[in-house]
C-alpha cells in the first residue's frame, strides 16, 4: 500500500491528479491514501445546484473559485486558518497554512466499506488523544459536532472515499460563504448539502496540524490496510508524476 | 486559474480542461442554468461532456 501527499493546493489540479490516481491504480493489488489540501475553494458535489449551494455573489467579489468535483455529496468550503489559530512553529510557512485537510482513501470495489473508513479516520483521532465518534451518515463527529464529512464515488472496479477534516477553520467565511442569497428562492432537483453544527479540532487539540493529521491517519491507514499489497505503476510517467507531485510515504 | 505546475499527463491535464469549463461547473444544473440572450432568458440545453462514463453517480 502507499500514501501519498499532494504537495501542491490548486483544486483543480488536486482533484484530477486525485482522479487519475484512481483510474491508474489496480485497486485490486494497492490501496491508497492521498493527503492533501486547497486553497481557498468551494467545492460542491456533482449532483449540486451552485445557486442553492453557495452565495456566488460572496465568491466572485472574494475572488474564490468554486470547483464541481466528480463525486457526489455536499459542499465543503476550504478555508484559511483562523490567523490566531496558527500554530507559531509554523510561522514560516503561513501562507500555505490551510486549515481544512483533505484525505482519500482508494481502494477496489469489493472491500470498499464506507463505515470502516469512517471508522479509520475516527481511529486516527484517538491516536491524537482526541475521542471521536461515527455517525450513520459516515460523518466523524467530536462532542457531537461534525469535524469530517464525506463523499464517495464508485465504478466498477474501484471505489473512493475522500473527506475533509476541519483542522483550524475559520468558520465565519464558511458560513457566509455557504449561505446561498437565493435561499429559497430557487427550487432545486439538486442534492441538497446537510447542515450540520462543525467544530474545529483545534478548539479541543490546539497544537494539532496538517501534518500530525496527516502522519496519524497514514499510520491508522497503513495498519488497516494490512496485507501483501502491492503498487502497480504504470508506465513511466507514473513514476515522473510521483517525483514532480507528490512527496512518497512508501511503507511496506 | 493558472496551472503551471501540472505536469503533461493528458488524463491530468484533460481532467483539469473539463473540471475549468463552464459546461462542467454550470451545466450540471440544465433546469436552473440559463442563459441571457438579447435582453431575454433562454434555458441551455443540458450539456454532459464528462470524459467518463462509468460512474455510478
């Protein structure tokens, strides 16, 4: 098995990169984790209706893209850090300091077990000391606040789960981002997000990060995942992706 | 939206073409999405161009 981190924060650039690992792997040999971030974004789910998803009003004059991913699901918006929720060891890198992870979990359609990988995820926050929760929307709730929501896409063969973790968000942008202006207004035939109370993981575990995320969910991911798998790469621009995207947490 | 830093995969870069068009973004919504045609509404077809089709989704 492997995981890899994304290194890069353009959505649109993490979301086909996220896909063609997927349509590249033989998810029946690998599992495999990605671990990355984006910018500032909206990201709504295929089957979503913009206008009764988001204020577009609020995003054209902030200059923050939306993007249409591939799975279904609700919408997420990927926010800066809260400025004083910024862990000060990472002072260096503030400007890429974001504060909603992303993970996808890739594996072959048989054995995708939606509940199991919410409890993964769950599983990787108790190795962060922090008591998690599943709920039977798969979402991972801490004290009974939504800190993780899903979205899930299948083929034939393969199948992905890839969910956001509210890290340290600033949640004022979110709402009001987030907060359509048509409400109401507009009736959709649409999948309609499901609102939920989120907290920030920061608020209980102030000193976690991207990367302690990050590093606790590979483990938990590696341990689950066990057996003797193995990465196909195909062809050599796999390998020239590998070195020019993404950082290689290869264990075996 | 600049992707300079993409590197020439054509599944990569195809990905990204489709996900940055306006039929992608805009035109998954036909019965809402309209158009502004000489001072009147006119509703878009339904335009799909995903490059996959075996999703369940």
């Amino acid at each position: 098995m492997h995981v890899y981190r994304l290194t890069g924060t353009d959505p649109i650039v993490n979301l086909a990169a996220e896909d063609w690992v997927f349509r590249t792997v033989d998810t029946s040999k690998a599992a495999v984790l990605l671990l990355w971030r984006n910018r500032p974004t909206v990201v709504i789910g295929r089957n979503q209706n913009q206008w009764t998803e988001c204020n577009m009003q609020a995003l054209a004059d902030r200059a923050i893209p939306f993007v249409r991913r591939y799975s279904g699901g609700g919408s997420v918006y990927h926010v800066r850090t809260r400025k004083h929720d910024r862990p000060k060891q990472h002072k260096q890198t503030k400007k890429q300091d974001l504060g909603n992870s992303v993970f996808t979990i890739i594996s072959d359609r048989a054995s995708f077990d939606r509940a199991a990988n919410a409890q993964l995820v769950a599983r990787a926050l108790k190795r962060l000391e922090i008591d998690a929760t599943v709920s039977p929307r798969h979402d991972v709730l801490v004290q009974g606040h939504k800190v993780s929501g899903a979205a899930f896409k299948l083929t034939s063969k393969g199948a992905y789960h890839h969910a956001t973790m509210l890290i340290s968000a600033d949640k004022t942008s979110l709402r009001s981002l987030l907060k359509p202006a048509s409400q109401g207004l507009i009736k959709s035939a649409g999948v309609a997000s499901v609102p939920s109370p989120t907290m920030n993981l920061c608020e209980i575990a102030p000193h976690l990060t991207h990367a302690s995320f990050c590093d606790a969910l590979a483990d938990e991911f590696i341990e689950s995942y066990s057996g003797p798998i193995a990465m196909v790469l195909q062809k050599c621009v796999w390998r020239e992706v590998i070195n020019s995207l993404f950082f290689d947490r290869t264990r075996t | 939206m600049s992707h300079a830093s993409i590197v020439n995969v054509p599944h990569v870069e195809k990905t990204m073409e489709e996900m940055d068009s306006w039929e992608w973004r805009f035109g998954q919504t036909p019965n809402f999405t309209q158009d502004i045609d000489g001072g009147g509404l006119v509703k878009k077809k339904k335009v799909f161009k995903n490059l996959f089709h075996d999703c369940d989704y």
